[in-house]
C-alpha cells in the first residue's frame, strides 16, 4: 500500500498554503486519474490535498461574464447545469464522453485539463470556446487562455503553489451548433482516440482537436479555408487538417488510422455544424 | 507521516466511527474492514464497475476513491438494499429477470439501477445505457439487466 499524508481543505487559502510549503503534493479532486495513475506509479506523493468539499471550488454559475465552472465541480453536475446545456451544449457533449456515469460523479473538467492528457474530452470543447482558467496561489490571481494551459502530454502551465479554482467559458457565447466527435475503442469508458470539436461563430468555424498532438490543437489551416477563403466542399476542407496534426502511434490506434479518423470526423463536424 | 487516521461515517443506515489506513482505497476498507464483501473488486482501475457502491447517494466507483474520504458521508453497499428481511425491488427484478450468470457484476448494476430509479423513476432505454455504462458483465446479461431495471421502473 502506498503510504502518503492526507489533508482534508475546507478553505481555499489553507489548500493554497499546502501547494506552497509541502514537496510532492498533489491535490486531490475526483481522485480517477489520481488515484490510477499513484497506483501505476506516474505520481510518487508525499501529501494529496482533497479540494473536493471546499466552498469556493464548487461554485457553478452564470453571470453578466460567462458561465463559471468551480474546480470541485463533477462532470455530472456540469452536464445537467441549464447554462451550459442551453448556451454551450458542445461542452455538455465533451463532458459527458468522458468514462461512465459512475466516473463522472467524481470527475472534474479542472482534472481533466490539470491531468493535462491531449485526449482530455472536455478540452477541445473549451479551446472552440475560448475558455479562460482562472489559476489561484497564496500570492493571488491570474487568468489564461486554455490554449496556453496546455503545455504537453502531462504538462500544465501551472507553477509551483498554484492551483486552478475555476473555468470561466466567456460570453458572447457562440451563435450556431457545435458537436463534439469522439472516436474510441468502446463506446463508452475509454479514452478518445481522436477527439473533435467543430463550433459554429455566426458564418465562421472555430475546430479543436484532442489526442493528435502534445496538446489539443487548432485546425487552422482548416478554418482558414472556410472562414477565410469561403470553401464551400467540406470534404476538401477537412483534407487540410492534415498540415494542423502530428498524431502518434499507440495502443489506440496507428498515426495512419488517426490521420484517417480526423478528416473524416472534421468533415462531419464542418457537415453537421454548417449543413451539407 | 500519518499512517491512520479516524473517520466518522453511515453505513447502510448505521453510524460508525473507525480507523482507515491512508492509501487503502475505499475498495478495501469495505470488504477488509467492514467485512461487506458484497461490493467486487474487478478491475481496480475505474473500468469494470464491480465496485459501485452509493456514497451520498450517487453510484461511485469505490476502487477509485480513498478510505479516509468515507468521513462524514453516507455509504450504501449491497448488503444496505434489503429493508427489514425484505429484498428492494431492483433486487427482486433481477431474480425473476435472471439478470446475472456468474453474479459478480450484480451488486454493482443493482446499486447503480437503483440510484437511477431515485432520479429518473421512469428512465427511457437511453437513461439505463448512461447510467450502466460503467458496469461491464462479463456474462454478457445486458438485455436482461435492461429488462430486470425496465420491470422495477414500472412496478413503482
Ligand atoms: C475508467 C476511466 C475512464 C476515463 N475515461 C476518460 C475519458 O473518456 N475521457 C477523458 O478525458 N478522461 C477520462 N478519464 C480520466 C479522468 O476521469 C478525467 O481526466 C477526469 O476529468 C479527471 O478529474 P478528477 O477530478 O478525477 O482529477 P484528479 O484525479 O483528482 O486530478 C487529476 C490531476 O490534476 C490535479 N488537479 C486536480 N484538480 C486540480 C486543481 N484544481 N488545480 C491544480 N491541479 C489539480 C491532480 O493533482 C492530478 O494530478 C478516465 C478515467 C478512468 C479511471
Ligand atoms: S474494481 Fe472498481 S471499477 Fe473495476
Ligand atoms: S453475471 Fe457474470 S459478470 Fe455479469
């Protein structure tokens, strides 16, 4: 059995002041990467801080600047939360992919983009959304783009004594369907293989794509083909995903079938957001 | 380093206060030292659902979760379903559908049909697929698990 110390936070400056002074301590929120990973040996910890109870962690609402996601928020809870459901059901759609039902009444989306896997499901939902993650530490606060977060396969852009307290997923909303396509072994309980979202702005697109890079990333070339250059043949478009993309081969599929499985999923995300 | 700590909690409707090993997952702490060997361990890894127990209420994976943060919450195990010698009605639906061969994914689907039935009273095939997804079985008795949690839905 794996022997560590164990700090329960009921307030977010003492979970801050734990990050700060100890070595080797990880935070504990839902525990399902945690917790696998320690028993595999990815994680050696000294002390796991549980954030999972503190107040200010499991703030879920919306006000005049967005839709605000605490860090101590399950996914469950964020699926059914109205404002998400109603104005950015593309990452209801990214959150619910993830594992089981059981798994998400502990799963956070701050474990998942913290966990900073590039097949995270509830991060390309939050890149096409111009998410921003408020960062916290005993020093005080900042705030970045999900974009910058992401910093490689495990890597997050967090220093030493910060934690992520909250989501925010900004107005304006979009204006338009967006969907979220994930291809997995199973159809549920697995990670994605590739993983794209395709939002919908008004007449542009904006499409994020997980497990193909060291980060998600943005398909450019291809928005920029239709948002840019007014490409009507979607097939042609999703082609171009290729030049955004270095996928790897793996124990989910090959570099060729993830190569394969992206356009295709790009053209039905294009099809499906802009109509064929 | 803190190797015990002591936690205060409710076990299938009675109040206990015990020691738990920081780092034993829940998984154990119940079958080890609350002797309910009822909850399964498969996978331990999240993916298989034997485990499911009802923490607050809501199915959770108990091979994912620590000992220590069974303190102040509500635990349900299988053996917690029954009410005076009386088995629950998802139990009794399971038996007549004869949803189970070996049995070993049972006490998780039942656990996890049950805290459906709470939410969703009358759930669509849709809302069982969602909330079994976790629950894998090995025999392959899905459709019967499906009718098994149809027929409690209906009987309420
Ligand atoms: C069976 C199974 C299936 C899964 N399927 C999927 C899937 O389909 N798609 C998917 O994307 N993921 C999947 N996962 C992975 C995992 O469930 C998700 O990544 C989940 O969202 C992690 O959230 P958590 O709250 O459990 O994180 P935890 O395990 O508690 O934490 C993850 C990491 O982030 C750190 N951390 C947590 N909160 C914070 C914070 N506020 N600030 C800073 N650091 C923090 C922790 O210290 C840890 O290093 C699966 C896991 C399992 C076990
Ligand atoms: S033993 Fe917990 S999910 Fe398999
Ligand atoms: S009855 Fe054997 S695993 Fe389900």
């Amino acid at each position: 059995m794996l022997s560590y110390d164990y700090v329960k936070c009921n307030d977010l400056r003492l979970a801050c002041q734990e990050l700060e002074e100890g070595e080797q301590v990880y935070l504990l929120a839902g525990g399902t990467d945690l917790i696998v990973g320690m028993r595999g040996g990815k994680f050696s910890a000294k002390t796991l801080v549980d954030i999972k109870d503190v107040p200010e962690l499991k703030v879920l609402e919306e006000d005049d600047r967005g839709i605000t996601v605490g860090a101590a928020v399950t996914l469950n809870e964020a699926v059914v939360f109205a404002p998400i459901r109603d104005n950015v059901p593309i990452l209801a759609e990214g959150c619910h992919s993830v594992g089981s039902y059981s798994i998400r009444n502990r799963a956070t989306m701050a474990g998942n983009i913290c966990n900073a896997s590039p097949a995270a499901d509830t991060a390309a939902p939050l890149y096409c959304l111009d998410a921003l993650v408020n960062i916290k530490s005993s020093e005080g606060s900042r705030s970045m783009p999900i974009k910058d977060f992401f910093a490689g396969p495990g890597k997050t852009a967090l220093n030493k004594g910060e934690l992520v307290q909250s989501i925010l997923i900004p107005r304006p909303y979009p204006e338009g369907k967006g969907v979220y396509l994930k291809a997995s072994r199973t159809g549920s309980v697995d990670l994605a293989t590739v993983g794209v979202a395709v939002q919908r702005w008004g007449e542009e697109v904006k499409i994020a794509i997980g497990a193909v890079a060291a980060t998600p990333v943005r398909a450019f070339s291809v928005e920029k083909a239709i948002n840019e250059k007014g490409e009507k043949n979607y097939a042609d478009a999703a082609r171009l995903v290729h030049d955004d993309i270095s996928p790897i081969t793996d124990l989910r599929g090959s570099r060729e079938y993830r190569y394969h499985m992206v356009e295709v999923l790009v053209r039905r995300g294009l099809e499906q957001t802009l109509g064929v | 380093m803190t190797e015990k700590l002591v936690i205060n909690f409710t076990v299938n409707g009675e109040k206990e206060e015990k020691e738990v090993i920081i780092g034993q997952t829940l998984l154990k702490f119940i079958r080890d030292e609350l002797h309910l060997t009822g909850t399964k361990e498969g996978c331990e890894i999240g993916e298989c659902g034997a485990c499911v127990v009802l923490l607050d209420g809501k199915p959770v994976n108990s091979c994912l979760i620590l000992g220590v943060e069974l303190d102040g919450k509500d635990l349900i195990t299988i053996e917690g379903l029954s009410k005076n010698g009386e088995l629950d009605r998802v139990q009794k639906a399971f038996i007549d559908h004869a949803a189970f061969q070996c049995g070993y994914c049972t006490p998780g689907m039942i656990l996890a049909a049950r805290a459906l039935l709470d939410r969703k009273p009358n759930p669509t095939d849709e809302d069982i697929n969602e909330a079994l997804s976790g629950n894998l079985c090995r025999c392959g008795a899905y459709q019967e698990i499906r009718e098994a949690v149809k027929a409690s839905a209906e009987k309420k």
